[in-house]
C-alpha cells in the first residue's frame, strides 16, 4: 500500500450537477491495472456530495467532504455539517485546515477539534498546513507548521487515517510553486516533526497551482505522495493528464 499516490480534486465552491457529466472518462482510467496505485478522492461542495457518491459507485474513487463542524453528532448549528453526517453519507475523508477556512477565522484549536471529531466517526483527514507569504518572507516557515501541527495533532492517538497536505498559502491559486529544493526542505522538516508526534509515516501531499504543465515537475519531489490539486481539476480533461503524466 506504500506505493499509493494521491490525487485529491478540491473543487472549492465550484461544480453544478451538470459537472457530473465529465467524470466518466476519469472513471474508466481509474479502473485501469496501469492506475491501480492511484486514490482518486473527489471534495464536491456538499451540494454535490450524494451526486458524486452515486456517480463513483462500484469504482475505487473516493468522495469526500471539503470540511465539517467539531461536533460530531446531529446539533443545532445552522449551516454546518457534522462528521457524522459525512459518513452517513458515505463520504470517506475530510478536509480539514485549509487555509481558505483558515483566513476566514479558523483557529488551530478549531482544526484540532475537528479532527478529533472526523477520526471519531473513521472519516480519514486530510489535514491542510502550509505558510502566508508574509511569514516565509519572515522566514519563520519552520515554526509556522511546528505551531499547526503540533497544535492541530493535539492528543491524537492513532495517526493511521490523517494525511498531510502542504499547501503554501502564497502558492495557492497563483500559479506560483515553489522551487524544487525549497520544497523538499519544507516536506523534510515536515516530516521530522510528525516524526516526534509518532513512528507512523504519515503520508504528505503537496497542494498550490499544481497543473497538467508542472506535474512533470513535481512528481519527482522527494517525499511527496501525492497532490491536492484546485482549479485544475475541474477540468477533468486536465485533472486525468495530471494522473497519467505522474505514472506513466
Ligand atoms: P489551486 O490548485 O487552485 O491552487 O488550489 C489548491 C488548493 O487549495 C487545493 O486544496
């Protein structure tokens, strides 16, 4: 299971039922021996999220919600969707901590109880950390994911279903990436910090304007094992190159 490579599609506040009618093609990729080791997860707005689970059903694509509320039961919170109702859904996995949800008032604390809420219902969790631009220019990158995920990991226990995305905020739909060495840095020192949290090897995910050009690119990037990937997978034209350019 090592080999997985992850392909997340974060479609944001983007997708109308009509969206559903360019994923076959996807669906047939997915089913081919050559793409066995790629995790399709799709995040539709949750609007979409039943349409998206009957579309994937019999494949080995994955649907997911793009957050949920930190209690996990029913709840009088209007406008809010618990990991509970996730599951009864049959979504898998959560998103949790991106940083668009970050800026709009999302603390660490909140991202914490969260996930102690999506990992109490066996909702596997993306988990978002990555640095403004104002803080790499400050270089205090380092300290930046020690406090997200030190604070965001808080008394977890089991780490079997949590994932790392590394999404440099500065990068995230600015077509903007950053170099090569940069970037392993950043994954080393991720890693050596989880390393202190557990023995388990989480797995990290690189997330910020990764297209059908880059890929190429990034897929050699030590460490990484696999892309959350924004604007460009609502085209599913592009999101399918993306996967056969990193196995091919
Ligand atoms: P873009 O690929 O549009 O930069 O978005 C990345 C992202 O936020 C994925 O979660």
């Amino acid at each position: 299971m090592t080999n997985n490579i992850y392909f997340i599609a974060n479609w944001k506040m983007y997708g109308s039922a009509s969206s559903l009618n360019y994923l076959n093609k996807l669906i047939n990729l997915s089913k081919l021996k050559k793409y066995r080791n790629a995790k399709i997860i799709y995040f539709p707005p949750f609007t979409l999220i039943q349409s998206f689970i009957n579309k994937f059903k019999n494949t080995k694509i994955h649907v997911g919600g793009q957050n949920c509320h930190h209690i996990e039961d029913y709840g009088s919170f209007t406008g809010s969707i618990s990991s509970k109702m996730l599951k009864e859904l049959g979504c898998k996995y959560v998103i949790l901590g991106h940083s668009e949800n970050r800026i709009a008032g999302e603390t660490d604390e909140d991202i914490n109880k969260k996930i102690h809420s999506a990992l109490n219902k066996n909702l596997k969790v993306i988990f978002c950390i990555g640095e403004t631009l104002k803080e790499k220019r400050k270089k205090i990158t380092f300290s930046v994911l020690k406090r997200q995920i030190n604070k965001g990991l808080k008394s977890i226990k089991n780490f079997n279903n949590i994932l790392i995305a590394y999404e440099p905020v500065w990068s995230i739909g600015t077509g903007v990436i950053p170099k090569d060495k940069e970037l392993e840095f950043n994954v080393s020192k991720i890693k050596r910090i989880i390393s202190k949290k557990t023995r388990y090897k989480l797995p990290i995910l690189y997330g910020g304007s990764v297209n059908n050009k880059n890929i190429s690119n990034l897929k050699n990037i030590m460490g990484i094992k696999g892309f959350l990937v924004g604007s460009a997978s609502q085209s599913s034209k592009k999101f399918i190159d993306i996967i056969k350019k990193t196995i091919n």
